[in-house]
C-alpha cells in the first residue's frame, strides 16, 4: 500500500514514557554535547509530529524545507480535525500539581493527587493535604494523561534524564502559572467504558494461559513490584515491564544466570532486583523445593569475600 501514488494506511501511537526513554537515552550516549542537542532537536520535531493538530504531511514537508498547502486532505487531522480547547485552567492545576509535590513524582502520582485518589503513597506523604489534591476530579486519568503527554511536547514541563519519568517545571511554564498567557489543547477522547474494562483486565490477567500457576507467579511477582516502586517513587516500568514479569512468571527461573536471560532484564537491574525476584518465585505455589541458587560472593557476608 502506498506505492505508486497509491493510498496508505498507517497507525501512530506514543506517550508520555516514550518520550522520558528517549530523552534518557540521549543524555546518557557517550555523544559529545554538540551532538545531543542536535539529537533532542530530532526528538522535540518527532514529538510535534505526534501532537499536531494541523496537516501531518504538512509538518513533515516543512522540516525538510517545502512550502506545502495548508491541507493535504487524506491525514487524520485534514479528514477529521481534532478539536481543541482553552485547557489554561485545566494547565494551571496539572503544572501546580507538579510543584506542590516537590517535581520529583511522574504523571502517574500527580494525576492520583490531582484526581483526589487517596493512595498510600500520597497520604503517607501528605499529599492529600495539599490544595491541589481533588482540584482536577471532574476529569478520568486518560483525560489528564493527554495533558500532561502534551504539556510535555510543549515545552512546559521536562522529564528528568535518568529515564524514572520524573516532572519539573520549565521556564516556559511561569507565564502560564501567572496567568499571563493562555494554552489550548488538543481534546482527548473519553475511553467507553467497554474499551476500559478490556484494557483492565488485559492488566490484571496477562496472556499466561496454559501455563501452569503462572497466573499466580505474575501476580506475586507484580506486587513486589508494586512494593519496590513505591519505596523508591518511581513508576513500576522502572522496575520492570509486564512483558519482563510475563517472561518470569512463564519460565519461572531458578538461578541468577537463567533470570539474566529474559528480555528486559539487564546487568544493572540483575544486580539489583534479580534476588528478589527468585525468592518471590521460590516463595510462590507450586515452587520447585529443590531448585538452588548458583554461588554468588555477592550475597555471602563481607568477611567471607576474601575466601
């Protein structure tokens, strides 16, 4: 499809996280600075692509130095423009959020305070104290999450390098604060409520059929990871995907080297997370009582190091 004048199909997805990975991959490359910049450029122009509300082939025409028309008539904003509205209010809040926490939460945090969301985290915090908490209510997490996803491709707010997705304010982000200028957004449709409780229990019972207790695995597994990024405040995909608990529930590994591998589980985060997660698997139903741990001077007591 495409070919020869021929028209095309295509799909377009991205969010709030990839835009954190990416912008953590460009910071930690062995670049010079010179070339980093030029690298988030190309990232800033991926990301207007993304949150256009005007032509797409438009954009695109433009970066590569053409004066195109104002419409194509065959992208999605050209066939069905996407409406837009004064988010100024709505923007406020969401950026007052970010700060009352102290700019060390991601999206996900900030949208629980701002929706009013009582959790563990928060009120162990004192979150649900602040001003901001339950200011943003009346809208559902999706809603805010197109917010913050294109606060972010503005400008107005900057996830941290280090790839855990925290927000800060930015300098573009004080005017707006006062008052002294305002932002609209593009509309972010609802989810029905059908789409929503498929996705939800896509979450909570992942593709593990025929495999035996390995429902049980992922759950367990998915609680001490729920457990870690609360104690660290950090997103759980920091920990680990799903598609990596998936791997472990399903292959259920016994030593350090068969853990190392699986998809999505590096040096780093073998070292740190991997002992734990072999003894929430040994802990769980239906675990091998036999299976043993290679050696590991990493886990014996610092005296015995010398041995």
């Amino acid at each position: 499809a495409g070919r020869d004048g021929e028209p095309a199909d295509s799909w377009l997805a991205w969010g709030l996280q990839d835009l954190v990975l990416a912008r953590s991959r460009i910071a930690r490359s062995e670049a010079d600075e010179a070339r980093k910049r030029i690298e988030r450029a190309k990232l800033d122009a991926i990301v207007a692509y993304c949150e256009t509300a005007t032509c797409r082939r438009g954009v695109l025409l433009r970066y590569f130095g053409e004066d195109p028309p104002a419409s194509c008539g065959a992208c999605d904003n050209c066939v069905a423009p996407p409406a837009t509205w004064d988010a100024t209010v709505e923007v406020q809040k969401a950026l007052s959020a970010v700060f009352r926490t102290g700019q060390r939460f991601g999206a996900g945090y900030v949208i629980d305070v701002l929706r009013g969301e009582a959790t563990e985290r928060i009120v162990e915090r004192g979150h649900d104290r602040l001003g901001v908490f339950g200011v943003g209510a009346e809208k559902s997490a999706i809603e805010w999450r197109g917010v913050f996803r294109q606060l972010a491709a503005r400008g107005l707010l900057a996830a941290d390098e280090e790839g855990y997705g925290t927000l800060s304010l930015t300098a573009e982000a004080r005017p707006v604060l006062r008052g002294e200028e305002s932002v609209h957004l593009r509309e972010v449709r609802r989810e029905s409520g059908g789409r929503r409780r498929k996705a939800r229990a896509a979450k909570e019972r992942p593709s593990l059929d025929g495999v035996a207790g390995g429902a049980e695995r992922f759950e367990r597994l998915r609680e001490l990871r729920r457990k870690l990024a609360g104690e660290q405040g950090v997103p759980p995909y920091v920990i680990f995907h799903d598609s990596t608990l998936e791997a472990i529930a399903a292959t259920a590994p016994t030593t350090l080297a068969e853990l190392a591998e699986l998809p999505g589980i590096g040096e780093k985060k073998l070292e740190r997370y991997g002992r734990l997660f072999l003894d929430a698997l040994a802990a769980a139903p239906g675990a091998d009582p036999e299976a043993t741990e290679e050696t590991d001077l990493l886990d014996f007591p610092d005296e015995l190091e010398s041995i």
